[in-house]
C-alpha cells in the first residue's frame, strides 16, 4: 500500500483563488443550475453548480485556458444544449443512459 508524502511545498498550500464568473444558466426538473468559470493557481476550471447553493456541484473542465475563449464559448453552448436536450444535469448522466435515450 503506498502513502502520500506532504512535502513543505505541499503542506500547507494555499490555492490562488480567482473570482468566480457566471457563465450561464439552465433550468431542468431537478431545479435551476449555474455554469461559473474560475481561476485556481492559475487555472481556469468550469463548474456546474445548483443555483441554491444546496446539492451537488460537478467539475465540467479544467485547464480550457490553453485552448483559447472560443472554446470556453464552444464548450459553454454546447453543454447548455445537451442539458435541454436531456432535461437534465449532463454531467450526471451516464454515458449509457445518453446512449439509450436516443434510441429509436
């Protein structure tokens, strides 16, 4: 069984945390969700997050930076899409049930 070792680099460490920018907004049954893009220790990660601020939060992508803000767009309409075309969180379906629900 192997170990984590905290090296004086690791213990303790602080992430640079940047603002939290709202990038788009969905509504499905389970309730309204929020696209945000955020930098942390200079990398742009995409969340989804209930709107509430009660449930489940999902990491979308990280590291999109290095394709460019075209593919943040990209990424950002084509996610709000499938959420509308699923009536549902994508990244909480199954790569089945997406495959079984567009079924003829």
């Amino acid at each position: 069984m192997s170990t984590a070792t905290l090296t004086p680099e690791t213990r303790g460490h602080k992430p640079a945390v940047g603002q939290r920018t709202e990038l788009a907004r969905y509504s499905v049954p389970a309730g309204q969700r929020i696209l945000y893009g955020q930098r942390v220790d200079g990398v742009v990660r995409i969340t989804d997050n209930p709107a509430s601020g009660h449930g489940r939060a999902y990491l979308v992508e990280r590291e999109l930076e290095r394709d460019g803000y075209a593919a943040l767009q990209a990424l950002v309409v084509d996610y709000i899409a499938e959420a509308l075309r699923h009536d549902a969180v994508p990244m909480d379906c199954s790569i089945l049930e997406r495959y079984l629900a567009n079924l003829p």
